[in-house]
C-alpha cells in the first residue's frame, strides 16, 4: 500500500473518531441541559379529547392520529375542534396488510402520500370483522373480493384496491370513497403534507430527544411492550401473574416489570403491544409498586421519573381517576421512565 494511501485512512478513521466523539458529547450536553420537568399544561394545551379504540389492535393509529391533530393545532393549522378519522388511517394502514396492527413509521407515511379525513366522513367502527358475517357492512364491502384482498378488506373494513383505482373505477363500485379519497387528497394538498412531513426512513428518536422535544412544548409518542402486572391490566389476573390492583389501574398508574417478577416472565412470552402519546415527564416523581417475583416472594418497588401520557382505552377504565396539577384528566395516565427508557421507542412527526 502506498504511503499516500495510508496517510488517506488514517486521516478517514481520525474524522470519523472525531465525528463520532462530538456526537457522543453533543448528546451529553444534550441531556444535561433538559429541565427536570416539562410544561405539561402547555402540551395539553394543544391535546384532543381522549377516545376509545375498542376492542380493535388500533392503538398506533390513535395515537398518530392524536400527535397529527395536536401538532395541526400548535402550527396554527386548525383548532381544537379538528378530529380525524382513525378508520381512514387504519384503511389506509390494512390496504396491504393480512393480519391486524400497524407501526407509527407506516402510518406516518401513509399519511404523507395519502392524507386523511375528518372522523364526521368516515366514523370508527370499534369491532373487528373475522369474516364477512361478522358485520352487516362485511359482505356488501368486501364479499366480492379473495384471497389477501379479502383479508385486507376484513381487517381494514373497505376494499383495498379501491385506493389507488381510476376515479371511473371507483365512482363505479363505491361512490362514497370516491369523495372520501377526494377530501383526503385537498387534506394533503391544503397542508402540503408531502413536503411539511419530512421524508425519513424512520421516525423513531432517542429518548433524551424525545425529552427535549416534549421541554418544547410538543407531544411524542411512545411504543412499547404490554407487561400486564405493570398495568393492572385485566390480563393481570387471567395470566395468573398476581392479583390485580384495581386502584392503580382507574388512577392511570404504570411500574415498572422488574427482572425476577412474574410479570417480566409471563409478558416477555404472552405481553402484547401498545402505542400512547407522552405529554410530559418528570424525574422527580416516584413510583412504588408490589411486585410478585418467580421465587413467590413479594418486593416492594420505588422508580424514580416518570412519563405523562394520553391512552387510547376511553375515560371509564384505565386512568379515569387520574389528576396532574390539580387538574382531573380522565383517559390519561403517568408510566415510569425506567419502563419506556429501557423497554419502549419513541417516535416523532417532524411536521413543518
């Protein structure tokens, strides 16, 4: 190897150890310059009223529904009243999909290239639809298709196809798309959504990002993993992971599933997933809980910091007692740091 070519790698791998070495000092100086706690009351500000996603596997369309209305809201792009359709978004999401569920990056996505509409024009319908009797609507919508077609129609409650067909092709078989399609298109155009969303691979970011956007007064959100026990969750009891605590459940209270706890074991296997909305964070506040350990000894639990968010269960179950500042917040809920830091994800949607 000649001595120019040598000098040239050395010369590489230095830039990169020191581009690497601010990277990794920049998010030092990052984190430690985040206050202990953010404004909550200026996030809930911009925040829609809770809703309910039923008993539908729904949950990150709500809340990329919610963080899109908010952020429409703080850029002055609409009022408090907006609601969007979460039906919309999770057609759009089911289009191509043969089993339930769908990720933020998907719909974020979706939601750049399609648009969307207002909830008055396509309302959510919370029941699944397992086949075409299911539903008095399956049949007519979705009777006519096969195979992953079929599928996708069942899961996403219209034909599939339907979202990219002719405007002659649709108008023919399902006038009342073609308008909705139609408002979701002047939806996308109105905010410009393919240029104001960025274009990104993925929209998941680091936790102290998601800290200092939420210091900014803008909502994240959060995925992460169901540890039942945790919760309160009905699942609590059924799973035989101890017995359930109701009171913590109706105050919107989540732990921390501690390695060694029934909890950690039994939802590592069977724990589903779920996706909320974080609204603000505290290091300062505690959270003690009780936790069943494998060995059936119990241990009492104290996580420091936590994370305020806004659930998609309604306001008559999970966080219906729930107050922050004095103020009563029903369907929202405070989750230990430790439980999203180390088990969560966080995403953003960098809206222009």
């Amino acid at each position: 190897m000649s001595r120019a070519k040598k000098i040239y790698l050395s010369s590489n791998s230095s830039m990169k150890f020191l581009l690497l070495t601010l990277l990794f000092l920049s998010q030092l100086s990052y984190a430690g310059k985040l206050p202990p706690r953010n404004d909550v009351d200026q996030v809930l500000s911009i925040m829609t009223p809770v809703k309910s996603q039923k008993n539908r596997g729904t949950c990150t369309i709500f809340s990329t529904t919610a963080l899109l209305e908010a952020l429409l809201i703080k850029n002055g792009q609409a009022n408090k009243e907006i609601d969007l359709s979460e039906e919309w978004l999770e057609y759009l999401a089911m289009t191509r999909q043969t089993d339930e569920g769908s990720t933020v990056n998907r719909n974020i996505k979706k939601l750049r290239f399609f648009g969307t509409v207002k909830e008055t024009t396509w309302p959510y319908l919370g029941v699944k639809w397992p086949d075409l009797d299911a539903h008095p609507l399956a049949r007519p919508r979705c009777g006519h298709l096969i195979g992953d077609n079929l599928l996708a129609c069942l899961w996403g409650h219209r034909d599939p196809t339907l979202l990219r067909g002719s405007d002659q092709e649709v108008l023919s078989k399902d006038e009342e798309f073609y308008h909705m399609r139609e408002e979701a298109r002047a939806f996308m155009e109105t905010h410009d959504l393919r240029k104001n969303i960025t274009k990104l691979k993925s929209y998941e970011i680091e936790k102290d990002r998601a800290k200092k956007i939420l210091s900014e007064g803008t909502p994240v959100i959060a995925g992460l993993k169901l540890y039942y026990g945790s919760w309160n969750h009905s699942k609590t009891e059924k799973f035989d992971i101890q017995p359930r605590k109701k009171s913590l459940w109706y105050k919107g209270i989540v732990g921390f599933p501690l390695e060694g706890s029934r909890d950690r074991k039994v939802c590592d296997e069977r724990g589903g997933g779920h996706s909320i909305v974080l609204v603000g964070y505290d290091d300062n506040i505690e959270v003690k809980t009780r936790l069943l350990m494998e060995n059936g000894k119990w241990k009492e639990v104290t996580q420091k910091g936590v994370y305020y968010f806004k659930n998609s269960w309604g306001v008559k179950g999970f966080g219906r007692d729930f107050e922050l500042n004095g103020q009563k917040l029903p369907g929202y809920g405070m989750i230990t740091q430790k439980y999203l830091d180390e088990l969560g994800r966080f995403y953003h949607l960098p809206l222009k």
